[in-house]
C-alpha cells in the first residue's frame, strides 16, 4: 500500500514538475532576444514615453522564427535601434486576431511597424525580400533596414524636417556590418503559412 501511494506520489510530483518547466520553457522561448525590453500595445499606446510600435508575431515551434529570433539576438544594431521603438512579441496564442495585421496573408514570422497611435503603416516592409510575403523577415540585417526606414519615417518632424539627433549618432556607435545578401527569392519557402491553425 506504501509502495503504491509513494508511486502516485511521485508520478504526480513529475508530471507538475514537467507543467512548470514547459511554461518557463516557453516564457524563455518568448523572450530569448536579450537586452530587449519588451512591452504590451496598452503601454505603448498610453505610456508616458511616446515611441512608434515595433510588432513581432511568431510561433514558438517555426523553425523560420527562431531562426530569425537567434540572428536578431546577434545583432548589436537591432538592440540598439530597437530603444527607439516600444517592442510587441506577439507569441503563439497573443497573436492579434485583426485582419489588419495579415495585409499579404497569415504567414509567420511577421514584422509590422505602427506610429505611435497604433495606426499600421504598410509601406515599411522588407523591400529585399519576397514580394508575395512583405512582412517576412529572415534575418537581422533585413530587420535593421526597415527598422532604419521606420526611424526616417517617424522620427522626422514633418513641419520643420528636423530628425532626431541621437539616431544619427547611433551610426556612428556601431558598425553597419549588412550582409550584401538581403534578398529573398520568390521560390523561398521558409515563411511558413498558418492559415488553418
């Protein structure tokens, strides 16, 4: 009877054991690009500190998202740039239901970036890459380039044409060091399509 109660015990202890570590798997999945301070879309559109919105929505188990999770966690220009946005990791189950943001198709991952009231602006994309799948990224150097055209775009003040001053000094704290290959081809396969999930 002993024998069988420590059995029960045990075998119950594991199991919740294994319930933890796959949520603190997942948590560590989620937030595995270091030194990035990541927030939530209530924060950064009613925060004090008004930033446009950087969006990323991914899956825990694309091998093409943590691909590009892992290049970004390389890139020292992506982390330094990404301080002059609020970050939104959309992961798994968080991803947003509305339309608007699968303007080419309901692929992953996903980049999109928003002014800082929320409103999506579809004219920054990854221009290198494939043009059935805009927002698809497959590496940082991708990422920085629209990052940069999205820093030209709201950072400049539209009724004097002043930009931003510590942007331009970032050029000068990191090297650009941009892969020549940035181009995607439209035979690539690696966005990988998740319209039924």
């Amino acid at each position: 009877m002993l024998s069988s109660r420590y059995f029960l015990f045990t075998l119950t202890l594991s199991v919740l054991l294994e319930l933890k570590a796959t949520d603190t798997d997942e948590e560590i999945n989620k937030n595995d690009i270091s030194k990035i301070e990541w927030t939530d879309m209530d924060h950064a559109l009613n925060g004090e500190i008004v930033k446009p919105i950087f969006v990323f929505i991914h899956k825990s188990w694309c091998q093409a998202c943590i691909n590009l999770k892992s290049s970004l966690d390389q890139s020292l220009k992506f982390k330094e740039l990404s301080e002059l946005f609020h970050m939104i990791n959309y992961q798994d189950d968080e991803e947003p239901k509305d339309k608007i943001y699968t303007p080419d198709g309901n692929y992953i991952p996903r980049i999109f970036f928003l002014n800082s009231s929320g409103g999506l602006h579809y004219d920054i994309y990854n221009e290198n890459g494939n043009s059935k799948y805009k927002y698809f990224y497959s590496n940082a150097n991708q990422v920085v380039r629209s990052m940069e055209k999205a820093i030209e775009t709201f950072y400049t003040n539209e009724e004097n044409n002043d930009e931003i001053t510590d942007y331009e000094n970032l050029e000068d704290d990191y090297e650009s060091g941009l892969d020549e290959d940035l181009s995607l081809s439209d035979d690539d396969e690696s966005a990988f399509l998740h319209e039924d999930l």
